[in-house]
C-alpha cells in the first residue's frame, strides 16, 4: 500500500489542503484532551423505592396505532395485586410486547398508561441528574 492511499496518508493530505486553504485559521476541532462536560448519568437505583427509568418505542411499521412513545421501564420487578412485571418491562405492557425499547433518559414519559400505573403504585421515574 503506498503512503497516499493509507488512511495517515489521506489524512496528511486532508490537512495539508485545509492549511493551504485556510491559511492563519485554528484548527477546527478541538484537541482530545478536552474534557466532555455535558456527561451526565441516572441516579443509582434504590432496591427500597421502587422505580423506572425512560425507554423510548420503536415499531417498524411507525403509526398512531402503534406503541409508539416513552415509556417506564421497571428498575426491579413488581408484583401489586394481578399486577405483574418483571424487570425491564415498561408498566404499560411487558417488554415482549414492543418491536425495541431504546434508552432516553432525557425525555419525559408520554405514554399516559405508564404514567397513571407509576403514580398509583408510587413508582419514581429516574431521569438524568
């Protein structure tokens, strides 16, 4: 493989261009050492409270029929009266029910269902600190 179809050669090419294009210009992207200040995690979970953070729904065939949507999804499992759902299952419905759930920490739940079920069994919905 010569140097100009390597990947450093492309590269190095790619650079040399921008800095004759560019001539005086700052770099564009900033150096790797810059931290990312914008991570930020779930509160841990608490086996005493129990809780739920938020999936978001995905069908393939998108629709207003479908379950399309945030939903809770249960931090530990639940047993409250016929209520059952195990860990993972949003309270709406189980897991199996749904095509993927996909983490969404940063969104509120939409589904209604899930709401009402998680102010009714006292189930805190985590969201990111």
């Amino acid at each position: 493989m010569s140097d100009s179809t390597s990947f450093q050669g492309i590269l190095d090419a790619m650079v040399k261009a921008y800095e004759r294009d560019h001539p005086g210009e700052p770099d564009p992207v900033p150096p790797s050492s810059t931290p990312y200040t914008e991570a930020r995690e779930l509160p841990p979970v608490d086996p005493a409270v129990p809780s739920a953070h938020v999936r978001t729904a995905y069908h393939l065939r998108q629709g207003p029929g479908m379950n399309n949507g945030e939903h809770a999804v249960l931090d530990q499992p639940l047993t409250s009266g016929r209520l059952a759902r195990d860990q993972g299952d949003a309270l709406c419905k189980p897991q199996a029910k749904f095509w993927g759930l996909y983490e969404s920490p940063d969104r509120p739940v939409s589904c209604p269902r899930c709401t009402d079920m998680a102010a009714r069994h006292g189930i805190t919905i985590r969201t990111l600190l």
